[in-house]
C-alpha cells in the first residue's frame, strides 16, 4: 500500500459556537430572509424571460418571414376561394410560369377600399392556368375604367383583378389562396410545412405599387421593387421615401 491512511480526527466544538448554532443572531436572520426573497423574485424574473425566449421561439420571426423558406419552393397546383365557398378556382401553373414577376402589391386607395387591407397583394395567372371552379356568387365592381375586380355577393371576399381588353392574365388575390398552399399543411404540433407564400408573393423581385400611400413605419420597410404611382415611372426602394 503507496497511500497512507490518514486518520480522522475528532473535531470538537466549542461553546460560542454551539450558541452559534442554535441561536443565530438576528442580523443573520434578517440577511438569510432577504437572500431568500431576492432567490425567489430572481426566479421569477428568471421564469419570465425563460417563457418569453420560449414563445419567441415557437412564432419565429416576425420582422423577416421570407427568409424562414430556404431555398425558395414552387407549387405546381394551388386552389383558392371567398370565405363561403361560393367562388373557387384552380391555377395549374406552366413550366414557363414567370414566377419573378407574377407576385405583386398595390397600396392605392381603391385597393384598399376593395379589400379593407393596408395593401393588395395579388398573382398574376396565364389564362390557360386558371380555371373559375365556382362563379355561383361570382360578382364585379370596376373602380376604375378598363378594369374591374371580382368579389363574392354573398361573403364579401375579394378574389381578383382584371384588365376588360387585356384577359390573358388575371391577378388573383394571395389571401384568397388556400392556406395548406399559402401557409402549409400542418403537422402534428400544428406548425405548417411547405408553403408557399414566399414564393407566391415574391417580395424580393416583386414590384408594389403607389408607394406614395405606403404607411410609415408599418408598410414602407416591406421589401421589394416600389414605384411611387402605379407600376410604371419613378422606381425606389421604401426605406428611402423621405429622401426621393
Ligand atoms: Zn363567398
Ligand atoms: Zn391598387
């Protein structure tokens, strides 16, 4: 055996600290109660943030949701309608379908009117993608001369807008599309899976029109091509209103 044994020996304690022992003094009492009260709130306070880095967690995001879908997805087939069912479509999309310039936004009055939202945001479908599967509440308001929006009679949603000469293409309104396709299905824990809304709205490469009508603070830091009036003329980027 290398290690020696080393003895115990027998501690003996002394009166004083006996006394110690039994009955603290009251300063001590007083520090021991505080030290408690302030464990006590800092776990609270510790319980709080805890809590809210957990439910920040849950709804990633909020400020930048386009970068949560990476690399971008695109749907083949996506369905849509008014809250009652009374209008529906199907937009099969082609091979070709021009995904960069399809999604867009229009913040002008009648817009907003017509939706009840701080902006309009629609997509653009080809004729041959299209197809009306229900017009049974089908009705049309034009806001302006040449073109007219369609919304359903019996609900009120707003589903699209139309150039009267031009019908190759029909804007669809994005929130009229479904949400298994705008969002995503959900799983078990009910988070959505495989939406595709970054790809539908496009607000990289998408351009928004009337930025003149942008909102301070609220609409004005989304992202994408502004023009000041309609979808032709001065080209800005939102961050920069007050110095164009
Ligand atoms: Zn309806
Ligand atoms: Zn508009």
């Amino acid at each position: 055996m290398s290690k020696k044994e080393i003895p115990h020996k027998p501690v003996q304690e002394s009166s004083t600290r006996r006394r110690f022992i039994t009955f603290p003094p009251l300063w001590l009492l007083l520090a021991s109660i505080i030290c408690v009260l302030g464990l006590v709130f800092s776990v609270t306070d510790f319980k709080d943030t805890l809590s809210s880095l957990v439910s920040h967690l849950e709804s990633p995001v909020h400020d930048h949701p386009t970068t949560q879908i990476k690399p971008m997805s695109y749907p083949k087939t996506i369905t849509g309608g008014c809250n009652c069912g009374g209008i529906r479509y199907q937009i099969d999309f082609a091979e070709d379908h021009d995904w960069k310039s399809a999604g867009h936004a229009c913040s002008c009055t009648a817009c907003r009117k017509q939706t009840g939202s701080l902006a309009l945001y629609l997509h653009s479908a080809q004729k041959s993608e299209l197809t009306w599967t229900s017009k049974s509440t089908w009705a049309e308001f034009s806001s302006a001369p040449g073109s007219f929006r369609v919304f359903c009679k019996a609900c009120g949603s707003s589903i699209a807008w139309q150039d009267r000469e031009d019908d190759s293409e029909t804007g669809i309104t994005i929130g009229s599309i479904d949400e298994e396709f705008l969002v995503g299905k959900r799983d078990a824990d009910d988070k959505p899976v495989g939406g595709f809304g970054a790809a539908l709205v496009n607000l990289d490469g998408g351009e928004h029109y009337y930025g003149r009508n942008a909102i301070e603070g609220v609409t004005d830091k989304s992202r994408g091509i502004w023009y000041w009036k309609g979808g032709v003329g001065v080209q800005f980027q939102a961050c920069n209103f007050s110095s164009t």
